[in-house]
C-alpha cells in the first residue's frame, strides 16, 4: 500500500511529547504525596502512673523516687506546672487525656467517655487497623477509653484493649503483668498509640502503705526506664516514638483530709500533676515553666502525629517543641 502523503506527524509519539508528558505525571504525581510532615514522631505512648503525688515525683528535691526519669531530663522536656484542673479520680483523669475534654466520667467503668479521644479521631482520618492502637491497663475499668457515646462515634474506630485480669469488670492485675503485656503487645504489633496504666502508686496510697506507696512510685520508674531502652533498640520505634509520662491525679496535701491516702479534690496535692516527655521533637535537659493542663494532652498529641481533634478543649503544648 501507498503511504499518503503529506500526512501531519504524530506529535504524540515524539522525543518531546514524551518529555512533556513525563514532566506533567511527575508533578500529577507529587500532588497526591502526603504531605511532609512537620514533626519526626511517628509513634506515641503515653505512661500514667496512677495517682503518684508531685511532692514524691518530681516536687521531691532529690528525685529519689524517680532515678531513671531525673537522669533521662538529659533528653527530655518536664513541666513543673502541669494540673489536672478538674476531676481528680482515675477515669475521669484518664478520659481528659485522652479526649481533650473535662467529661467527669463515673470512675468505676459503667460510662465511656461522651467525646472521641485520640486514638478514634488518629485511627479514622488515617485509616489504621486496631492493632496499632491500644489501651494497656493494669485497672480493667480503663477499658472504657476503647470508645465513646457520641452517636456518629459509637462502637468504631475502637483501639485494641488489654485492660486488667481480663477486661472490664474482670479486677486489676499487677503492674508486673502490665509491663509484661506491653513488651510482647509492642514487640508483636507495629504500636503507632497507646495510652499504659501502672496501678501500684494509687493502690498503696489508698491502703495508707506509705513504703509500698513509694517503692511503687520506684517500680514505675524502672518500668518507664526499661520501656525507653526497649523503644530505643527496636528500629521501628527508635528516634521516631515520642514517650509521655503523666499520672491521671495526685493525692490529697500534707496536713489536708487524709493526706496521702485519698484524693478527689482540688487541692493542691491532687491537681499538681506529672508531665515528662521524651522524643526527637522535645527540648532537652529543659524545665518548662509554662503552665498547662491534662486536657492538653491530647492536642499535643494530634500536633505531632498530625490529625485535628476538633471536639478537644485543650491547647497545645508549642512550648516543649524544639521548633
Ligand atoms: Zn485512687
Ligand atoms: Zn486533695
């Protein structure tokens, strides 16, 4: 057959068309990248140590009760006014966290919290399945931070649960068994969240045991130590998990009710609470003075692990950034 001539070149299979074409998926292409993220964290745990008062954490001149965490300030941020400026008990101090809002929740495990919290809001705008996302708890009644009432939250979104002998309304454990479940649970799974309850502090400062109170405040701290080094040696965790130490409320003053034994009020005792923080978008060696709340907690949370928790009340915690 005879080529026709005068035929127009096909443009389209030309050394330029293709270069034109490659420059315009590439850019196509780019436009759909997740964005860079503006912090290195990638994975957070948050370690509650139940009920241990300021005055034997950090408010101890000598920090003889918190060794390991007094050391590690080297590569970390701690806030020396940090409150819990509202509900002074376990669930409700939990679920302010967690939630970003002061909800006031029944402390012994018959309500969930009215808002999402943290780990709803992280696991639905990024789609992540429930195994990196947990509750690990040495009280059972925790297991009530697994989900909320809201009607368009109910029931999804839920984090994976590891609360007490063996869920709610199964009785606590002990912490030993908490950190032991914690190791297995992060080493068998890619954790991306978890918020961790360490009982012993409140339990022995209910039964008026001043030395367990103590030697509990000591074991915790050699569990936050371990857990650091365990984070620090795992390459998926190592320089990109950010670990925040809190307690859910304080005890009750010297000299005021009770003293160490109950808690519950606004006094100072109760409300003056813990924030320690390690991870690389944290100052180091740095005593932060700025005064925040438990509620905060969660805003700095999304922050870093960049999602909006719009139900939060809380603000975020911009002064302890290296940023
Ligand atoms: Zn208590
Ligand atoms: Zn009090």
């Amino acid at each position: 057959m005879k080529k026709l001539k005068n035929k127009a070149p096909n443009i389209f299979n030309t050394p330029i068309a293709f270069f034109f074409m490659a420059i315009f998926l590439f850019y196509g292409g780019c436009k759909k990248d997740v964005p860079v993220p503006n912090y290195k964290t990638q994975n957070i745990f948050i370690l509650v140590v139940d009920g241990a008062r300021f005055t034997e954490t950090w408010g101890e001149p000598t920090h003889q009760y918190i060794p390991h965490r007094s050391a590690l300030l080297q590569q970390g941020v701690f806030c020396s006014k940090f409150y819990n400026n509202a509900f002074t008990a376990t669930c409700p101090g939990h679920d302010a966290m967690c939630t970003g809002v002061y909800e006031n929740i029944n402390n012994t495990g018959i309500q969930y919290p009215t808002n999402p919290s943290i780990f709803q809001y992280w696991m639905k705008t990024f789609d992540r399945p429930c195994s990196e996302a947990w509750i690990v708890s040495t009280k059972d009644k925790l297991e009530v931070l697994s989900d909320c009432v809201a009607p368009e939250w109910r029931g999804t979104y839920r984090p994976s649960t590891d609360c007490g002998v063996n869920g709610l309304f199964t009785g606590y454990r002990e912490d030993s068994t908490t950190f032991k479940n914690l190791k297995s649970i992060t080493t068998n799974n890619h954790v991306r969240m978890a918020i961790v309850n360490f009982k012993q502090p409140d339990v022995a400062g209910h039964l008026g045991d001043s030395a367990a109170y103590l030697q509990g405040i000591l074991d915790t701290d050699d569990y936050i130590f371990q857990f650091w080094n365990f984070l620090q040696s795992n390459p998926f965790y190592k320089d990109k998990t950010t670990l925040i130490i809190t307690n859910d409320h304080g005890r009750h003053s010297a000299g005021h009710l009770d003293g160490f034994i109950s808690h519950g009020d606004l006094c100072e005792g109760c409300k003056h609470i813990e924030f320690f923080a390690l991870g690389p978008d944290f100052k180091q060696n740095y005593t932060c003075a700025t005064p925040y709340e438990q509620i905060d907690i969660a805003s700095t949370v999304a922050e870093l692990m960049g999602f909006k928790v719009p139900t939060s009340n809380g603000k975020v915690m911009k002064d302890i950034f290296r940023n």
